[in-house]
C-alpha cells in the first residue's frame, strides 16, 4: 500500500518512520544521506498539508536516554536540506511531546527523540513493544512507513505501530523495493556478493543464504577475522567472534559443494592498535599472529593484494551488492581496502548496488559520487535480508 492509499492528508496528522540513523562524530554529522533520502515523502506530505511527525532510531542505545544518541542534530540539518523548519522535541512519547505534536499546523514537520531511548521499542516481548506503539499511535490518524533501513526489524515503531493505524509504505520504501528486485528477480551473472562492516554476527548469519544465490563472496571488513580464525589461523587482538567459528566453518564447506567461490583476501593491514596514527604493516593474511604487534596486532583492512584481487572480481563481474567497508576507512592508513572496492564498482559494466549506511557513507567520504554507482541503498541489513529472500516483518505487516 503507498501513501496514495490513505485518502486526502490535509489537516491529518501523518506520523513517519524515517532511519534518520546517521553516523555522527562529536555531535556532527558526517555522513546526511539517510536524512536526504527520506526528502522524498516529506515534501509529497507537506505539499499534501499533512501535519508531519517523524520518527527514527539513532544508534543502539539501549532503552534509556543517552545524549550522544540524540536526534537533535539531525533536525537541524533535516530543517537546512528541507528548506523550513523541523520542530525538535526532546521526548518521544510523554506529556511534552504530546504537546508539540498538539501545536502542528498543516505541512509543519515535528522530530520526535530517539525511538530507542524507550525500552518497548526493541523489547522481546510483543505486549511492551504493542504498549509502546499504542502510545506512538495515540499521536496520529495515520502511519507511513519509509525507514527501508529499519523494515528487518520487528520493532513497535516498525511493526506493531503499522497494525495501530492506516498504513502505507512510504516513496524510498517504494523506491528501494523497485531497484533490489532487479538483484532477486534473474540478476546478470557472474554476481558477486562483496561483505565487510563491523555488524558481524548480524551479517554472517546472511550467507547461508546468499550462497544459494550467487557466484563469488568477497570476504572483508569485521567478519574476515572469523572466517579466518576458522580456518585455524592465529588472528591476535584482532575481531573475532569465537562462538560463530563452527557456523563459518559449515559455510565455506557448504560453499565448496555449492561451486561458490568464496574469496578471502590474501594479505591484511595489521596495527598496534585501534588509532588513525597506529604503527601498522602488511601480513599474509595467515601470519597476523606473527606480525611486529605480537598479540596486540589488530587487523583494520584487507591488504593492497587482497584489494587487488577483489577489484578484479567486481570488474569481471555482471551484478555486484556491495555492503560494509573493507576496513576502518574512517582512518586514512585502513581505507584503500574501501577506496579500492569502491573504484571498482565505479569501472564494471554491471549494475552494481551499495547497501548501507556505513557503506554509503564511506562511499562518499572518500571522494566517490553517487551517480558513479547503480544504486546507493540506505539500507544494510535490510537489503541483505531482501536479497536472502527473507519475509521483512516492516514490509509484511504493510501487505
Ligand atoms: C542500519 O544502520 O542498518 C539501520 O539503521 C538499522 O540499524 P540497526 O541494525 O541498529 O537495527
């Protein structure tokens, strides 16, 4: 169902689930394409003389307020790229913020605070999260759900909220759907599927999936550490995750039946540790164990052969769905994994997508165009989760 299925809005009070989930750094923002994307169904709504309540999430609090967690910033840049004010309240359900969306005229546009900041949001039990909704609810006569970055979760704001009231998808849900179908419905092969980002147990969980769908898995980022602890390798201080090691194993040995080519990078950049200006060489991948660092060697990229090799996949490639950065591209001694990859992607014929929030913004953060890719997705684990061809609960519950 898309907004056009709620009937005439003027004087409504239309609440939005946005993912207004931007990376920040000391309070600014560095990375505001989430925030443009969801440009889209504002302005339709505000030109429809709704009366607009936005919602998102900002990080992974948990449950109670922190401030570095806040949505504020992200009002005040959404009210600049809008071009009129984006009413801030510091509360997201309560008195105050009752209050605020009370004084809403028609095409104004209120932020309320980090859905998260309330434990009924992500709560296991479905009566918390039902109690939570309900209060969102109370605020509306009618739900648009736009944060494609978000419709994985089964969160109040997500799910439950969407059984409350009218509901509809949103244009960049819309708009998202329509370019992730082109990689479900008979992608172009050879597909190449490249992994990184630092969600790891979020991620690894995917590739069951994905190699029931494609050609080549390029291995970086976070994960890569697991996979190669798996394969009985000595990775000192560098991210692990000890009780997925088992599971990665049963991966690369499903892969090999498959014909899957699951490409691990041969070299890595190792460091002294997590710093931008971190003492830090090139190991085999095999050897991180044995590098200068001793046991503190921390692995923060894929080495330049790796990168190398990578890039040659995706220009051989067809189809490429790309989501996490290879390394800590936020610190220029770890981001020619990323840069690599990305240049990549900018120099094959295939139609290649970008899924992500760390991704895009990486993409953008070294330089990179967004009209150099096929498409930028804001979504990560949601796009994934598409591509696996899993029920999305934020999707369902619209159906
Ligand atoms: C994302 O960054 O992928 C979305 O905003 C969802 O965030 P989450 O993984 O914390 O639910």
């Amino acid at each position: 169902r898309t907004i056009d299925s709620l009937g005439p809005l003027r004087s409504r009070t239309v609440i939005v689930r946005c993912d207004l989930n931007v990376p920040l750094s000391d309070g600014v923002i560095t990375d505001d394409g989430r925030i443009r994307a969801s440009l889209t169904t504002i302005r339709e709504l505000r030109e429809s003389g709704a009366r607009l309540v936005l919602i998102s999430h900002l990080g992974r609090p948990k449950g109670a307020p922190e401030a570095r967690f806040s949505l504020r910033p992200v009002a005040e840049r959404m009210s600049e790229l809008l071009g009129a004010p984006v009413g801030f309240v510091g509360q997201t359900v309560g008195a105050e913020a009752a209050e605020a969306v009370r004084g809403l005229g028609d095409g104004d546009v209120l932020l309320l605070e980090n859905l998260r900041f309330n434990p009924g949001e992500t709560s296991k039990d479905e009566s918390e999260r039902r109690a939570f909704a309900a209060e969102l609810a109370a605020f509306g006569d009618a739900f648009v759900s736009d944060g494609f970055g978000v419709v994985h979760r089964r969160q109040a704001s997500v799910y439950e909220l969407a059984q409350l009231l009218p509901s509809a998808a949103g244009r960049l849900v819309a708009a998202e759907l329509d370019v992730l179908r082109r990689l479900t419905d008979d992608p172009a092969r050879p597909y190449t599927v490249v992994l990184g980002g630092s969600k790891v147990s979020d991620k690894l969980g995917v590739i069951s999936h994905l190699l029931e769908r494609v050609d080549t898995l390029l291995i970086g980022g976070g994960m890569l550490f697991t996979f190669l602890a798996a394969q009985g390798h000595d990775v000192a201080s560098s991210l692990l995750e000890q009780d997925q090691l088992d599971t990665v194993r049963g991966y690369l040995a499903e892969a090999e039946r498959r014909g899957v080519r699951i490409v691990l990078p041969e070299d890595v950049v190792v460091a002294a540790a997590f710093a931008a200006d971190a003492e830090h060489e090139v190991v085999a991948a095999d050897a991180i164990g044995a590098s200068r660092f001793g046991e503190a060697a921390i692995g923060l990229d894929i080495g330049p052969a790796a990168a190398d090799r990578f890039a040659e996949v995706i220009r051989d490639s067809a189809t490429v769905f790309w989501n996490g950065p290879m390394g800590v591209f936020e610190m220029e001694a770890f981001a020619n994994g990323t840069r690599t990859v990305a240049q990549a992607l900018t120099e094959t014929t295939g139609f290649t997508v970008v899924g992500g929030g760390d991704s895009a913004a990486a993409v953008r953060a070294l330089g990179f165009d967004d009209q150099q890719f096929g498409h930028i997705s804001t979504g990560g684990g949601a796009s994934l989760e598409y591509l696996e061809g899993k029920p999305l609960p934020g999707l369902e519950v619209l159906a």
